[in-house]
C-alpha cells in the first residue's frame, strides 16, 4: 500500500511539472487581422519571438505602411503589449486561436480580433 501511494504521489508530481506555467509561449506565433478603416482594408500582424512583438500594419495590396516592436508579457490567457505606447498597459486576451486586442490611439478604442496564422 505505502508503494502504491508513493508510485501516485511521484506521478502526480510528475504531472504537475510537466504543466508548469512557464512552458506556454507565444515565441513563434503570428496573428492576424483584416479589417476596414478609412473605407480601405488595412492588414495587421502581431508576430512574438521569446522577447519581442512586432506590429506590421499593411495596406490591402501588400504594401508595409508601419512596423513598429516592442515587448510583451505573457500571462495565460493574458498578453501585456508595449508597442511604441500603441498598447499603454490593456491586456490582450486569448481564447483558442483568436487574440482580442484593445489598440487605443489617443482617445480611441478599438477591439480588434486577430487570428492565429
């Protein structure tokens, strides 16, 4: 019996390590969103390495109009962006491949959903 708890109590650590909090990432990932302004159609893109967000904001053609990098801080399902002060301190929130961001330009709100590509 104090084997078997034991064997229950290793394997249950076990678990648990394996699911620790800092194994989730963003690093690698590229979100999208396609969206109308200005009647024009203007493409974002959020890509994460391990210690960077970039923003490229293009227009419909494919044309970079901005690149903009700053940092991030991941905390499931949570993302703290600073891009240039474009994303003063509202976090992002992730719900399986879609990201709602909060992009404020001064005093404009406006939530976007960006698609994991």
């Amino acid at each position: 019996m104090k084997k078997l708890f034991l064997l229950f109590a290793v394997a249950g650590a076990s678990f648990f390590a394996s699911c620790d909090k800092d194994e989730l990432s963003l690093a690698g990932t590229r979100w999208v969103n396609d969206d109308f302004f200005d009647d024009r159609s203007l493409v974002s893109e959020l890509t994460f390495t391990a210690n960077s967000v970039t923003l490229v904001l293009m227009d419909s053609d494919g044309s970079v109009g901005s690149s903009r990098t700053g940092t991030y801080t991941y905390d499931p399902p949570l993302v703290y962006m600073e891009i240039d002060g474009i994303y003063p301190g509202e976090p992002a929130t992730i719900e399986g491949n879609i990201m709602t961001v909060a992009i404020i330009s001064g005093d404009i709100v406006m939530p976007l959903d960006f698609i994991m590509k």
